[in-house]
C-alpha cells in the first residue's frame, strides 16, 4: 500500500494541474500567488519543508513557486 501524499503536496499539485495551460514561469507565478493568499502560514511552511527535503512527487512548478515563497518571506519589509 503506498503512502498517502501529504495534503499540502497534494493541493499544490492539484493547483499546478489546473494551470497546465499557463507557461512555466506564469504558472508557478500564480501558484504562489495563490497559496499566499488563501493560505495559512502553517501549511506554507509544510510545502517549503516538503520541497527543502525533495519530497518524491511534487510538480516542478510547484518547486518553482515555492522557491518564490520562500524569497518573498525572506525579502526585507519597510
């Protein structure tokens, strides 16, 4: 029996699907604008550990957009 998917890399995933038409760039673009906004912080923070340990499983544009998450919560403020 496998493993379930951890339910953040299953809804990120699942975004990315539904953004199959879009470009690459777009695509992880409005992935990140979208779990920045309808988000919690806890769940943001499990997919940016799920793709720091290279979780078997995830849409490359879903590592794309998360390494836009993780500038954004890095870049100075003010």
């Amino acid at each position: 029996m496998a493993a379930a998917l951890p339910s953040e890399q299953r809804m990120a995933n699942q975004i990315a699907a539904n953004l199959r038409h879009v470009p690459g760039d777009e695509a992880a673009e409005a992935i990140a604008g979208h779990i920045r906004r309808f988000w919690d912080p806890r769940m943001r923070a499990r997919l940016l550990e799920l793709v720091e340990t290279g979780s078997d499983g995830l849409d490359p544009v879903v590592v794309a957009a998360a390494g836009l998450l993780a500038r954004s919560q890095e870049a100075p403020t003010g």
